[in-house]
C-alpha cells in the first residue's frame, strides 16, 4: 500500500510538473512562431518588403493562421496529440494481448470465437474503427482546408469594417460628414456573403455523422466480441472491463494519431506557402569593406548610367542617371510627382539596387561595402517617416539607451524645445497611446521635428531630407530654413521639395522630369534658361504666388 501510495505521489508531482512545463511552452511557442516571421521581415531585402506581392503573401499566412489555425502553429498542435496517442497505442496492446491468448473451452457452443474468421470481423470491426472513422473526418478537414481562402477574404472585411475602420480616427470625420455609416455596415455584410459558413458546414457535418456512426457500429461489434468470449469463460467479468477499456483506448489512440497525420497532411498547402515565404531570399549583396567614418573624412559618392525599374514592371523610374556628390555640398533636388527624385535617395541609401549601372562611394561600388556601415553614412527623413509609440528620447536617439544632453540639444535645433520644456516628462514622455495611456499626441508638425531631431541626432555625414518641412507652419518652415546651414554644419545636404523657393539656399540644384535628370546648376543660371524645366516650374509657382498677391 505504501508503495503504491508513494508511486502515485510521485507519478502526479511528475505529471504536473510536466504540465505545467507544457503550458509554459505552449504560451512561449505562439510568440516563437511570430518571432520567425517578424525576424523574417526584419532581414528581408527593403524591395521586397515593399513589394505589393510579399505583403500579400504574408497576409494570407497570418489569416490562414488565425482564421483556420492552418500553418505553423498547426504542426505543433498535430505533433503533440500524435505523440500521445502513439504512446496510448502502446499502453493498451499490452493490455489487450492476452484477450487472443485465452481460449474459450472447447467444450463451449461459443468456441467458434477463436476460430480465424472471427478474428478476421473483429479485426474488420477495429479497422472500421480506427481507419474508416478518421478518413471520414479527415475529408471533412479538407473541406475546411478549402474554404479557407473564402475565409480568409471574410475575415479580412470583417476586420477592416468592424475593427479596423470603426476605430480610425483620421477617417472618422469623413464618415460623419458624409453620412457613410450604411456604406460601412453594408461591406461588413459581405464577409458573411462571402463565407458560404452554411454550405461548408453542410458538407463537414454530413462526414463527421458518417464518421462518428462509423466509430460505434465498429465499437459495439468489438464489446460484443469481448462479452461474449467472458460469458463463454475465456477469462472472469472482470476482464471485461480490462479488455474493453483497453480496445477503447487502442481505438482511440490509433484515431487520434491517424486523424492528426491527416491534419498534418492537410496542413502541407498552407507550410508550403510559409515555407516559400520564410524562403525568400536576399539578393542585395553583401560586402565587406570599412567604412572611414573618422571626423573629417571626405566622401565622393557617384551614379554611373544607373537605371532603375520596380519589380514586376517594365518601365524606369530612373533612367541613365549621372550625378556626383561630394563632401558639403547642399543639392536641392526638385521635380514633379513621380519624376524619381524618391528612388533616387532610396538608391542612394542602398534601400535598392540599381536595375543597371553603378552608385560608388570614393571610385569604389557600394554594394562591395559592409551593408550596415553604409547605410551609417547616412541620415534621412523620409517623406512618409514614421515615429514609434515610446518615448520622445528614445525616437530621437532610434535607441532604448539616450544620451541626454545630445537629444535635448538637436531638438532645439529641429524647432521641438519649446514644447520639450512644457511635456510632463521631458524626454521620458511617452509618443502616443499605443502603449501608454498617459502617452501625448503630437501633430504633424510636432512628429516632423521630432523626425529632423533623430537624423541630426544620428550625425551622420550625410543628411537627406525629403519634403521636411511639408507639415510645418511658414513661421517654423522660415525658422528651419534660416538655420539649415547652421543645422546641417559640415555634412553633406540632399535636400527633395516641391516648393522651389525653399532651395535657393541650395548652392546646385537637380531637375528631375520623367525618370531622368534633364538639368542641374543654380538657383540663377536655371532661370536663364527660359526652354528648361527648372523655369517652367519656377514661373508656375511664382506665378500662383503672384497673383494671390494681387
């Protein structure tokens, strides 16, 4: 008694020991899948996270995943219960075995129990059982499988008309201007257009009955098996109990193990597109080479005939480009829309490579440089940048560890240190209310400040800066441009706008029309060619400016 006791204690400390280990694991494995993605992404090739067709890609897996449990997270549900029921196998053959060992007396008028043909329906019956029964309902998880890419499109509309939408502010005035409430209700309703729930249902339903009256006619014929042979004296009442309990689980176990493969084989489709994803490679070059990032240093970064088109197209967003930087020169860059002034940074920060032709840095091709080192070189504020909802400090220094006096000193140089002094925790005040609740909402302006302190808190020899001052009232945009000189020091300027007036403190300006870089030189010598497209955009914008003066 003692020691059965003792072992039971034991078994059950282990047991739940072992449980508890599960359940951590399970809770960590669900953030370790999103981990593989998110470091996926994090190392993937710029042009491809902004390509249309991975951001598709990735969206499909998430939905598969959330939607239907398809995909990763699936393997380990699948695994784990395969592994239990194989060990459930094991455990009741041993305890069944003897059940075709003993023998019914000879004498019996139920002797024909051993006889081979009725091993061979009882074999029939336990097949039907633990075979028939899990193909049934392995079917109607193909079915679901199917109709995952309905759900997916479902999920998709329910999420941006319910959750996505509803709760945007930058959208929520135009839906009460215009009254578009209906609108919205009426797309939300065609997630459940779309999902045809009852069709699938129907059919899933009609082999999961099939499946489960295949399971107890089979089980019933084994019970009966089993009872008959007790009462025919092959072993006592209470072997019955054994018997039956151990087919049970045998049943079971074989079920459990064969239903999880075909979950697993269903599952192939959907790791197939994970896989394919996790696959992607990373074309961009990787170089070796160091960068003399000493103070003082002089940088000569050239494009040789580079041309460039996107992915999936066949027309150039730059075409033949020829265009030398040197160490403090301030370049304006203009031109209309979809002129390739944009590429041309993310070109010349090594965001892409070129389709044709070579960028170099000191007569040497960038891409033989280390990746990381060169993207140091530069300082950018893009025109769509972003802010992270952490603190003021740790956006500016793009770290979690700030240095201080240096983040209070180039905030006052973007225009922010008035309002610096007046946030409740300095630097320590939280960016908007993702995170924290006592987090501040800054305005546009506000953010590009904020986005002007981070690059010239990077301190890099080169500054780029596109449209900076687009969201900036003209008292701060007259500010900026007054002290860019000052702001900028000895690096070197690239700077993109719209407004020509704002890159006359620019001492070589480059037009950019249709792909191509069609003139260059200053703010004066440009105007005296009256045929060029610096003059034309000149005199538009002069002669607006002009006439609201009249």
């Amino acid at each position: 008694v003692a020691l059965t006791i003792g072992l039971n204690l034991i078994l059950s400390l282990t047991k739940s020991a072992l449980a508890r280990w599960a359940a951590y694991c399970d809770t960590t494995s669900w953030t370790s899948m999103h981990k593989v993605f998110t470091d996926k992404l994090l190392s993937m090739d710029y042009i491809d996270i902004e390509n249309p067709d991975t951001q598709q890609k990735f969206s499909e897996i998430r939905q598969h995943q959330n939607g239907m449990g398809f995909g990763l997270r699936r393997l380990l549900i699948a695994y784990d219960r395969i592994i239990a029921g194989l060990v459930q196998i094991a455990l009741s053959v041993s305890l069944a075995m003897s059940l075709f060992t003993l023998r019914v007396p000879p004498a019996s008028p139920l002797s024909y129990l051993d006889s081979p043909l009725a091993m061979m329906l009882f074999a029939i019956a336990l097949l039907c059982s633990i075979v028939v029964a899990p193909y049934l309902s392995m079917v109607g998880g193909k079915i679901w499988g199917r109709a995952s890419h309905d759900n997916n499109v479902a999920n998709r509309l329910f999420h941006f008309y319910f959750y996505q939408l509803t709760r945007d502010a930058h959208r929520a005035k135009d839906i009460r201007i215009y009254g578009q409430q209906p609108l919205i209700e009426r797309g939300a309703s065609w997630g459940n257009q779309i999902g045809h729930w009852l069709e699938y249902a129907r059919y899933d339903a009609r082999f999961s009955a099939a499946s489960t009256a295949v399971s107890y006619l089979s089980n019933g014929m084994v019970y009966l098996y089993v009872a008959l042979k007790a009462l025919a004296g092959a072993f006592g009442v209470g072997g019955i109990v054994q018997y039956v309990g151990a087919i049970t689980q045998f049943g079971s176990g074989f079920a459990t193990t064969l239903t999880n493969v075909g979950m697993l084989v269903n599952n192939n489709v959907f790791l197939d597109k994970a896989f394919a994803f996790l696959d992607t490679p990373n074309l961009m070059q990787q170089g070796a080479l160091h960068v003399d990032r000493r103070r003082g240093a002089t940088y000569t970064i050239e494009f040789r005939n580079v041309s460039f088109r996107y992915p999936g197209t066949d027309t150039y967003a730059l075409k033949n480009l020829n265009l030398t930087l040197d160490t403090g020169r301030r370049m304006a860059v203009v031109g209309m829309n979809g002129s390739g002034k944009t590429t041309m940074i993310k070109l010349l920060c090594r965001l892409y490579d070129p389709t044709e032709g070579t960028i170099t840095l000191n007569g040497i091709d960038i891409r033989q440089y280390d990746y990381d080192a060169y993207l140091a070189l530069f300082s950018i504020v893009f025109q769509d940048f972003r802010l992270l909802p952490l603190t003021l400090g740790q956006n500016v220094a793009a770290s979690a560890e700030v240095d201080v006096d240096r983040a209070r000193r180039v905030l006052w140089q973007s225009g922010l240190g008035p309002r610096l002094e007046n946030m409740p925790r300095g630097l320590e005040t939280p960016l908007y209310r993702e995170m924290e609740d006592d987090g501040i909402e800054v305005s546009g302006g506000e953010a590009q400040k904020t986005a002007l302190a981070r690059a010239l808190y990077r301190d890099a020899p080169f500054v780029v800066l596109d449209e900076p001052t687009a969201a900036l009232d003209p008292i701060a945009e007259y500010e900026i441009y007054s002290r860019f000189d000052e702001i900028v020091g000895d690096k070197t300027a690239v700077y993109i706008s719209h407004r020509l007036s704002s890159c006359r403190f620019c001492d070589d300006i480059a037009v950019f029309h249709e792909g191509e870089l069609v003139q260059r030189g200053s703010h004066e010598a440009l105007l005296t060619d009256e045929r060029g497209k610096y003059y034309e955009l000149w005199n538009a914008q002069a002669q607006y400016y002009a006439t609201e003066t009249a």
